[in-house]
C-alpha cells in the first residue's frame, strides 16, 4: 500500500470529525494580541499530519462514539503537542521544522518561549472551561514526563552513561507518554471504563516509543529524509540504541574508540560516519530494527483485542505509516 493510501485508509472513518476539528483547533488558537495571533497563523498554516488528533479520534471511535469531549481532547492534545515543538527549537537552537523556518527563527528565542507559554496554558484553560479535569490530569502527567525525560536525556548525554533501560525510560517519557494520553484521552471522552482506558493508553505507549525508535534509526539512514542530517544525534552527544546496544557488546578497546568520537571529534564529519558504519558493522541497525518491530507487535495485540473493524483497520494501518514513514 503506498503512502497516500495508507493515509487515506488511517483517516477515512474520522473524515467528518477531522473536517470539523479544523476550525474549532483555528478558534481554539484566536487572540485579540495582533503578534500573537500573527504567529498563530503562521502555525497553523504550516501544521504537519495532526497525528494527535487522529488518534484522540481513532481511539474514541474505537471505544465508542465522538462527542464534545473528543473534540476537547483533540484540541487539548494538539495545543500540547505544538506548545511541546516550539520550545524544543529553541532548546535545540533549531531555526528550521518540516521545511519552514521555526518560530525562534523568525520572532527570536523569547517570543518563542511565551508564544510555548500561550499555547500549554490555552490548552489547560480549555479542558477547565469544559470541566474536563480528569483530561487536565492525563495531560498534566504528559508534561510532567516529557520535561523528566529531556532533562534525563541532558544528563545522560553529558556523562555518556546510558544503559538500554535507560534508553527505553527516556524515549517513553519524551515521545511516548504524549501518545499514549492521546489514546487514553480518546476513551477517556467516550467514558470507557478503566481498564480500557488503561489498555488503549499501553497501546500509545507501545506505538510511541515503536515511532521514537524509528526516528532514532533515521540518524544513521544515508538517505535521512526527514530533513536532519545524518549523524545528527551522534553531533550532539545523544545515545541512541543502535549506538547503545553496539557499546554494551563491544571490546573494551572498541568502546574506548567510540567513546573518544563522541567526547571529542563528535562534529567532525568523516569520524561520526566512520562511527555510523561501525555501529552498522556491529548489528546495532539490526537489533534497533527488532525492537522496532517488539513494539509494534504489541501495539498490533492490543488492537486485536477489540472487534474486527474500518476504525481498528485504520489503527493499524496507522501503526504500519509509523514504522514504514520516510520522514
């Protein structure tokens, strides 16, 4: 199935709650601050997939059917999610994001910050506005965990210590824990009970950190068409699994070369790709590649538990776009 299809089959049964999503998220986003709601638009105007959304929407349908909460949680998670992008470009000093130039490219690291601020606090005011507070507390441990596992991450990547565990703790805590209260928020809307909320919340666990572990792989792909130069990771210090997992495995003598790469000629281009084949050399792809497809098993088992139909189709041919995406 190509891409497009694939696209097509994810978003079909949500088309009508998608279509009407777009203005409420566009009114969600109005401010009477002219620089503000100029920046909004930019926003807006250059948003990427919405994956969010559609799994706020997936994963309601999945247990039941779409209501004015739904539309809430979509909107609560999509504020988070775009909050979460505009601060991590100016912690990462990154100017440019899917092609475009950031908002701290544009407007400076300072508005950039506040306009981050506007966003999670807009997200916040909505879910109290709509009494939605067991929404604020599944997304206010979202924010929790995602500010953990930058700051683990910083940490880590200073001392060059972390284990797969670790690993696996991070990536959770950064990429997954947003998606899997994205699924859970979903049955949350629809009042499914407990243990489904809890089941359709480890089935965003397990396909966020399939997605991070995907992403991890993208730094040593030579084609890295998501936009990142290759061996960007290893330019910036950050152990990722493929690299993880060589270390755990190598000589003594190996390690201390690798880790002599990372400390000290980490921006020097033919040592990151002499570093890039090894890694590949030793099974480090591979072994990423197999957990990759763990995770994605997981997720796949969880969505077999439920009857056999077009919005669980969708979900897993969603889980299939995460592990098969080019960028």
């Amino acid at each position: 199935m190509s891409k497009a299809s694939k696209l097509n089959t994810i978003k079909a049964p949500i088309e009508k709650e998608l279509n009407e999503f777009d203005p409420y998220f566009r009114n969600a986003m109005r401010t009477k601050v002219r620089l503000l709601d100029v920046i909004n638009r930019y926003i807006i105007k250059r948003k990427g997939k919405e994956m969010r959304p559609i799994l706020v929407f997936l994963a309601a349908k999945l247990c039941g059917e779409t209501n004015q909460s739904t539309y809430t949680a979509a909107t609560l998670t999509q504020l988070l999610h775009t909050a979460t992008l505009v601060h991590d470009d100016v912690v990462d000093e990154a100017y440019e994001r899917r092609g475009f130039f950031s908002i701290n490219a544009l407007w400076k690291s300072k508005v950039a910050v506040l306009v981050g601020d506007f966003l999670l606090s807009k997200g916040l005011l909505i879910a109290l506005d709509n009494n939605e507070f067991d929404q604020l507390k599944v997304v206010s441990e979202s924010v929790k965990e995602m500010s953990e596992g930058e700051l683990l991450q910083i940490e880590k990547s200073k001392k060059l210590n972390i284990t797969e565990e670790v690993y696996f703790d991070i990536i959770y805590k950064k990429t997954a824990s947003l998606i899997a209260a994205c699924t859970q928020l979903g049955a949350l809307s629809v009042k499914a009970d407990d243990e489904t909320q809890e089941k359709m919340k480890q089935f965003g666990a397990y396909l966020g950190i399939a997605f991070q572990i995907k992403d991890d792989l993208f730094d040593y792909d030579k084609q890295a068409a998501i936009g990142k130069p290759t061996g960007n990771d290893i330019k910036e210090r950050k152990l990722t699994l493929p690299l993880i997992s060589v270390l755990r495995d190598c000589s003594s003598k190996e390690r201390k070369w690798v880790l002599k790469i990372l400390k000290k000629h980490n921006k020097n281009k033919d040592r990151v790709q002499e570093l890039i084949r090894f890694v590949k050399d030793k099974g480090g792809i591979e072994y990423t590649r197999e957990k990759m497809l763990e995770y994605k098993a997981k997720a796949d088992g969880i969505l077999m538990t439920f009857p056999e139909s077009d919005i669980r189709n969708a979900m897993v041919a969603l889980v299939d776009y995460t592990i098969e995406r080019k960028k």
